[in-house]
C-alpha cells in the first residue's frame, strides 16, 4: 500500500495536481520542513500551494526504502529552478499520509 500512495504522490506533483495531492494527507497530518511546519489541512494546502508554484520536477528518485508504515526517499529534483537532492519521510496512518518530514540541499556542482 505504501508504494502506491508513493506513486500517486509523484504523479500528483508531476501533474501540479493540488486536489490530488491533498487528498493524499491524513486530516490530522504534518508536515515539517526546516523553514516551516504545516498542520492540519489549511496550512498543508497554503504549503503545497506555494510548493507546486515552484515548479517541482522530480528527476530521478535515487533512493527508496519503504517498511510498514513508512516511506523513506531520496530524490534529486528541480524546484524554482535549482537542482537539489531531496530527503523525505513519509509515515502513513490509515492508508493516508499523517506524518512528513523534508528537506532539500543543492546538488553539488548544479
């Protein structure tokens, strides 16, 4: 169950789908980032709504561990334009996602 919430996840972002993306998070989810935290269903649409304005392309998912209830990634990515090597957990709660973490670094030599 877990790679196919992943999947819908990379496809809802590939198509700049926010409904679909949305309906991926639990009522209750979380989203924490080092530049901010989004709780609950308002914050987490003001959040994805900004995220996909930024033009997100997932290039290559490079690494994926999935166990259980939880999803670990790595991914390099282009988002507003700068290429980056993204990291993420994703704990579903469900079969929707209830907890993510996040976070971003540029990819060297990019």
């Amino acid at each position: 169950m877990t790679a196919d919430l992943f999947e819908r996840q990379l496809a809802a972002i590939a198509g700049r789908d926010l409904d679909a993306l949305l309906a991926q998070y639990h009522d209750d989810a979380e989203v924490v980032r080092f530049d901010r935290v989004a709780r609950g269903p308002a914050e987490i649409k003001d959040l994805f709504a900004a995220y996909l304005a930024a033009e997100p392309h997932v290039e290559e998912i490079t690494s994926l561990r999935t166990t259980g209830d939880v999803i670990l990634y790595n991914a390099r990515m282009t988002v507003a334009g700068n290429r980056v090597t993204a990291f993420g957990t994703l704990v579903v709660r469900d079969g929707r996602i209830w907890r993510q973490t996040s976070a971003a670094l540029p990819l060297a030599g990019a």
